[in-house]
C-alpha cells in the first residue's frame, strides 16, 4: 500500500532534497540558469491546496499576495500561507503541532509569526 503523506511531509522532503542537491551542487561550477525563490516563483499567484484534514488552504508569496487573494479569492487570512509562514510550518516535526498551529491560524484568521522567548510580539 503507498504511503499516505501530509502537505507538510512532503513539503518536508522537498526541501530536504533540495538542500542535499544545492550541498552537493555547491563544489561544482555555477551554471547560467538560476534556480527561482519560492517568493518569486509565486508572485502575484495563489495556489489553492485542499487537504480532507485542514480543508482549504491558499499558499501565496508574500503579504502583499495575501491581500490580493482575500480580495480576489474571497479567502480568509486563516487560509492563506505566506512562503516565509510555509517555511515557518515545514520546520516544525510533530504533525500534532502543526495541526494545531493550523486550527489557530484558521480559527483566528491568524499569521504565523517567528516568536523567541523574551521577545514582545508586535
């Protein structure tokens, strides 16, 4: 039977393989083409994501595309992920968590912000 994975599993995987391609691409010559940002590749689009465990979801590339899809799209702060919040969320391990970040965000129409200890939220 295949392996039933989560968008942040293999969001996951994605990235770690990028980064063991770009590692091992690092000692070899620099070629002409140059591989997109997410933030880039995204810009001034939003790709819907449906998953039957978190529903809609809207991944966008930055604030300014946030807002264009609640207007646009009609979707909810909560729904959308910015590249640098999707980046946020591939870090964290435990699906649990993640799958509570994602009941706040969407219950609070929240933004999934960097914290650290000691800091004030702004």
């Amino acid at each position: 039977m295949a392996e039933t994975m989560t968008y942040v599993e293999i969001a996951r995987r994605v990235i770690e393989k990028r980064s063991a391609e770009q590692a091992g691409s690092a000692s070899q010559p620099a070629t002409d083409t140059q591989q997109a940002t997410l933030e880039e590749s995204l810009r001034d689009r939003a790709i819907e994501l449906w998953s039957t465990a978190a529903g809609r979801l809207f991944l966008v590339a930055d604030e300014t595309d946030a807002r264009l899809a609640v207007e646009r799209l009609g979707a909810r702060r909560g729904e959308i992920y910015t590249a640098a919040e999707a980046r946020r969320i591939v870090a964290v391990k435990d699906p649990s968590v993640v799958a509570e970040i994602h009941d706040w965000k969407r219950r609070f129409d929240g933004v999934v912000r960097e914290f650290r200890a000691g800091e004030r939220p702004k």
